[in-house]
C-alpha cells in the first residue's frame, strides 16, 4: 500500500504563485511516476504534470507549461508543484498520483495511476 498526502491548497489573487506538495509513504518502487492532475466542477480530470524516478524526467500540460514546474525531493519520496502566473481557469482540485509503471506515451493519462492524494483546492480570483 501506498500513501498520498498533499497539501499547499489555497485561495490566491491572478498572476499569484503557489507551491503544492506530495509526500509519498509505505511501499514505494525504484522506478515509477508521480502525477499532478485537477478536476474543476463539472469537468474532466485532467493531467497537468508528472516526474518520473530514478530519472527526474517532467512532462507538462501545454496550458501548464512555462508557469508551472514540478520537482521532486529523492530522500523523502516527495514531489512539488510550484505554480506560478496563476489564472483564474486554474481553479480546480488538485490531486497528486503514483504509478508504478507508465510508459511515456501515456503519463497523461490517469487510468495508469495506481494511488491517489486527497486533493487539494487551488482557487485563483480574478
């Protein structure tokens, strides 16, 4: 079993920055992929970013991409999601995920996530 806990959440002003972070406990493998994905009242979940293990490899959303990046601390399976030049179309929950294996072709899509964070609201004002 593995364990997600997120936190960072919070209500921020446009052009705001925030730092979310996932801290991954219990059984965890030498090779896998954390997640972030957010999920905004009645839309789809959709994938934002992803860092791979052991390699450090990111991927983005295009709407993510140049404003946010993720980072990953190695000693304490923790990932980070530092947000940057926040819009208001960023309101959304927002959940960290674990995969234990994902090829590249598919780190967006969240039926290959195995464990998931209880999210965390990220409201950006306009």
């Amino acid at each position: 079993q593995v364990q997600l806990v997120e936190s960072g959440g919070g209500l921020v002003q446009a052009g705001g920055s925030l730092r979310l972070s996932c801290a991954a406990s219990g059984r965890t493998f030498r090779s896998f992929t954390m997640g972030w994905f957010r999920q905004a009242p009645g839309k789809e979940r959709e994938f934002v970013a992803a860092i791979g293990w052991p390699g450090g490899n990111t991927y983005y959303a295009d709407s993510v991409k140049g404003r946010f990046t993720t980072s990953r601390d190695n000693a304490k399976n923790t990932v980070y999601l530092q947000m940057n030049s926040l819009k208001p179309e960023d309101t959304a929950v927002y959940y960290c995920a674990i995969a234990s294996s994902v090829s590249v072709q598919r780190v967006g899509v969240a039926n290959e996530y195995d464990y998931w964070g209880q999210g965390t609201q990220v409201t950006v004002s306009s």
